[in-house]
C-alpha cells in the first residue's frame, strides 16, 4: 500500500519537473534541479516551508515534520500536507510550485561560493573556518570541491588526532545543506570508515 501511495506521488509530483529521490529523514525526499522540496514518510507527504508558504501551509493546519532519532528530535521547514494531497486541495499546486521555485532559487544562493564564506554553511562557524583555512580550505569552492573525510583529515594533521568527530558529520552535512545530526549512522559509518 505504501509503495502504491509513493508512485501515485511520484505521478503527481513528475508535473513539475524531472524529480529525482533520495533517502532523508528516514524517508524518500523528492528534488528536482538538486533541491528538495518535498519529503514522503510512509503514508505522510511533507512540503518545504519557507517565507509566506510557511504562513499558508500553517493556516491549512499543516503540522511541521519532526526527525525523531534515539537521544534527539530535529524540526526541519517541512509541514505535512497529507491531507491537502488526498483532499485534492486546490491550492495544493500553487503551494507545491512555490515550495519547489524558493528550494531551487535556496540551493542556488547556497552553492554561488561567491557570496557565501565557510561560516555561512551549514554547522560551521568562525571557528571551524579558521580551523579548514589554516589546513588548506580556503573558500567554499574549495570546500565543495573535496570530500569531507579528506577535509577532516587535514583538519587532524594541522590541529592534531584528537579533533571530535563530530567535525566529520557537521563536514558532511554542510556539504549536503543539512544539519550534522540528521546524518544517519549507516552514513556516519561510510564517512568514518574513509578516514
């Protein structure tokens, strides 16, 4: 039933672009020009947020996603439109449009390395770019352009082995547009075992 429910989406969603899916939140998140707009999560359908959206998706009643893991939650800009979509709302194709043009014109700001400095990512701080200029990480370019274990490696030979690991997955998740403890272990696991 659920695989059904996800190909009805995936129907739906192909009316607005070349969609492709990627395993996030412990659920399927839908992009489209490498920006995710969208979040499938068994039979719930999320829509990302942002700006006035965010106004008329809470009008709707639509409740914001929460990633729950073991210790921790994470609330992220996606609200639940589950019952727009099965209600056939009429508004539901504007807001989907909306959703998709502000995830792209946001994932084009984020990647222009021109206008952003490394404490502008995502888990990163003044502190950290110091940490990845002084061991060769100059921009953000540069940041894009190579693999978060070798950043963190660097970061080990210039500042020491007993950096936190924590570095690796904030690394990551910077270059993924995410925060660091979203990242799953399966993911930790991968990253951990190329350092």
């Amino acid at each position: 039933m659920a695989k059904q429910f996800e190909a009805q989406l995936m129907r739906f969603l192909d009316s607005y672009g070349e969609m492709e899916q990627r395993s996030m939140f412990g659920g399927i998140g839908f992009f489209c020009r490498e920006a995710m707009f969208a979040l499938l999560t068994g039979k719930h359908v999320y829509l990302r947020g942002g700006g006035q959206l965010t106004d008329k998706l809470i009008a709707k009643g639509c409740d914001k996603f929460v990633h729950v893991k073991k210790s921790t939650s994470a609330v992220v800009n996606y609200y639940d439109v589950t019952a727009l979509y099965l209600g056939h709302d009429p508004d539901l194709p504007a807001m989907i449009e909306q959703s998709l043009q502000r995830a792209i014109k946001d994932k084009a700001q984020k990647v222009s390395a021109s206008s952003l400095r490394l404490r502008d990512l995502p888990n990163l701080r003044l502190t950290i770019e110091r940490m990845l200029k002084k061991s060769g990480v100059k921009d953000v370019s540069t940041f894009y352009s190579m693999a978060p274990q070798e950043m963190f490696r660097r970061v080990q030979m210039t500042h020491g082995k007993d950096i936190d690991i924590n570095l690796l997955w904030k690394l990551a998740g910077a270059q993924q547009g995410r925060h660091w403890e979203l990242i799953e272990k399966d993911e930790r696991e991968r990253l951990l075992a190329d350092v």
